[in-house]
C-alpha cells in the first residue's frame, strides 16, 4: 500500500496532534506486524478520513473517542485516546465525567475497568512524566 495519498498525509498531521511524540513510533509499530498494511489503511481511514471531516474539532472527536471506547470496554486503546485527549486540551476532570456518563449505557463493570484502571493509570504516568521532567529541569 502507498503511503503517498492525501488521506494518509492528513492522517499523521492528524495523528501528530493527538500524540506528537509517540505517533511515528505508532505508525512503524505496524510494519513488522502480520498486517502491515493495517497502519496505512488505519492512518489513511481513521485519521485521514473520519478524523478530519467537518463538522467537529480534533478536541470533540478525541471526546467523542474516549466516550465510545469507554462504552465498548475496549481499554488498550482508550489509554492512547485519553493521552490524546489531555494532549488537545481536557483536563482529567472533563475526561472522567465523559467516562461517568457511560455509566448509564455500559454500566458499572466497564466503568470500573475504564476509569479506576485505565484513566488512573495514564493519568499517574503522565503526572509522574511530569513530575520527572521538572525534576531534571525540562
């Protein structure tokens, strides 16, 4: 598959919005996998093609991300997609509420898995990034 289109160009501009630091990392992790070209075709469809529409901003859609997964219970993407979140701008306050609101369509097994264990734990890891940033002087 080509990595030239204008769909997968818009899709790592996408992509290094919601992670600038680890979205090549993301990207190449697919090209020793048994589907490699699953990257491109992610890149090119989810990025490229859904995640720019009009209609809504990267900051909603990321919102929007976080809600569906939490809903779906599906918590190896939801960590990506939280970092993203608080990457554009929410704060962990809004995130968890987004997460709570599931709690009427999913209900409490997938909020506990979601929020007490994923959300907990990206949002220690990023405080603990942050904390050893500031420690070394970054």
């Amino acid at each position: 598959m080509s990595e030239n289109t204008e769909n997968y160009k818009k899709g790592l501009e996408v992509l290094s919005k919601i992670d600038p630091h680890n979205y090549q990392n993301i990207v190449n992790s697919f090209k020793d996998s048994a589907a490699p070209d699953l990257g491109t075709l992610a890149v090119e469809f989810n990025y490229g093609q859904i995640f720019s529409r009009p209609g809504l901003d990267l900051k909603s859609r990321l919102l929007a991300a976080v809600a569906g997964l939490t809903a779906l219970g599906n918590t190896e993407q939801l960590k990506f997609y939280i970092n993203g979140a608080l990457n554009v701008g929410w704060t962990e306050e809004e995130i968890v509420e987004a997460m709570m609101q599931m709690l009427i369509y999913a209900g409490f097994p997938v909020a506990l898995n979601t929020i007490l264990t994923i959300a907990t734990e990206v949002f220690s890891k990023r405080r603990n990034q942050l904390s050893s940033n500031l420690l070394e002087g970054e």
